[in-house]
C-alpha cells in the first residue's frame, strides 16, 4: 500500500487519479485478501450521507448491496456524494468519487474509465458486485449527461419543453437492447416522447419483435433512467407493435454499426 492514501494526494485530472489508484493497488502485489480489505478500509474513510439524503430518489438500483447516490452542481462540475450498508460496496463507489467527483461535466461523460481493468477488480470483487459497479458508473455518467444537456440549452435559450425533451434522449440513449450493440434511441423503438404540463411525460415506443427477449427489461430501464432526470414528475411508458418494427426506423449512426450500411 502507498505511504500516501490517495484521498490525500492533490491530484486534479480524472487519469492522473486514476494512475494513483492503480498505483496503490500494485503495492499490494496482487494479495486479494489485502485488496479486498484496502477497499473496504476506502468505504470507511468515506463520510456517511446524511439520514434525510437516503431517500428513494439518491438509491441506485442494480447494485446487490444498497446504495444512495447525492450530487450538486458548481458552474460545469459536479460533485457527487455517496454511502452504502456495505464497506465493501462503498469502498467501490469511493473509489469512482475520486475519479470524478468535482470533474467537469464533459469529463465525466467521456473519461475512459481504465483503473477497473488495470487492477483486474472484476475478478478481485466476483460478478454481482461487478454488476452492481456498473450501475454506480452509469448512473454517474446519467447525471452528468442530463446536467450537460442542461447547461448547453439554458445557454442557446431553448425553451423548458425542448431541453427536457433533450434530457429525455440522453436518458434513452442509455438504455440497450442486451443482444444489440446500439441504444434503443438511435435503434428507433422510440416513437414519440410527449412532454406534458407538470413536466409528466410520456413515452411510446416499440420493440423489434413481441417476442423479444427483453420485452420486460427495456421498458423498464428506459422509465427508470427517464425519471431519474431531475425535475421529472411522472413517467409512463407505452409499448405498441402499430406499425411494427423495421429496420429503416434506424438512425445512419446505428445502420452503420450494425452494417446495414
């Protein structure tokens, strides 16, 4: 382990953290019992999140411990807070903190995230808590697309309606069809995103056959990550086979991933 913890050093880009915490891990020259009591000694420096910030709207689901994530905005940073029933589990997310906690908007939307793979912590923390690790990022990187959405429309003067309609893709664009590489935006299941009075919206979508796979997962992500956008008072989704799924709803963007082009 580094004399130095890495809470402590005065690190400011997202990769200089990022080769300080891989650092610290190679000190430990691969012990998994040590890794595993590093992290867990990384929750319990992290400070806990006030009782009355633990509410269902700070929880991140898909994590198989439970998790409260808080954030603020300071100009084009945002600084994140979080906690977890488990040390391990907060050691997790101590360490994405670290990475981008105070970063710029557009740095937490596209640092690549290269520390997890370097310190093998897939292997190191088993599949559930990789899952769970996952959730935590995507909903950082969440955040950090709906305040960026935020920011660039309130300065092009745009109207409340079209910057949470704006808000609404980013969200969607987060949302995949397990077996397909692409968004379900840019796949073109989306219909029509109808923004109502009271900021209530309403979603019609498709899916590429009734009987796909993931009939039951889709809609339900897209809902969560749409209500996650702050201000948002009601969702609902609305799931139609008329017309039926063609492959020419695509976006160029997608057609070429998938080589239709």
């Amino acid at each position: 382990m580094s004399d130095q913890p890495v809470s402590k050093l005065t690190l400011t880009t997202p990769e200089a953290i990022q080769d300080a915490i891989i650092k610290s891990f190679e000190s430990l020259e691969g012990d998994r019992e040590d890794m595993l009591h590093y992290i867990m000694e990384l929750g319990e420096q992290m400070p806990p999140l006030a009782e009355q910030d633990k509410t269902a709207a700070t929880l991140i689901k898909g994590c198989i411990s439970t998790v409260w994530l808080k954030y603020s905005q300071q100009g084009d940073r945002i600084f994140f807070e979080a906690d977890s029933n488990t040390a391990i589990t907060k050691g997790l997310i101590s360490l994405l903190l670290r990475v981008f906690s105070g970063q710029q908007i557009q740095d937490i939307i596209h640092t690549d995230l290269y520390f997890i793979a370097r310190i093998g912590m897939d292997q190191l923390i088993g599949s559930q808590r990789s899952s769970g690790l996952a959730s935590m990022l995507k909903q950082i990187r969440l955040i950090a697309l709906t305040h960026q959405t935020t920011h660039s429309m309130i300065e092009d003067s745009g109207s409340h309606e079209q910057l949470l309609k704006e808000q609404v893709i980013q969200a969607l664009k987060q949302v995949h069809d397990p077996e397909i590489p692409v968004n379900i935006y840019e796949l073109g299941l989306i219909y029509e995103i109808n923004i109502y009075p009271l900021n209530n919206i309403h979603i019609l979508m498709t899916l590429t056959s009734p009987s796909c796979p993931a009939a039951e997962l889709i809609p339900g992500q897209a809902e969560h990550n749409v209500r996650a956008i702050p201000g948002v008072n009601d969702v609902s989704i609305e799931l139609t086979f008329d017309p039926p799924y063609s492959p020419d709803l695509m976006s160029e963007e997608a057609k070429l991933t998938l080589g239709f082009l």
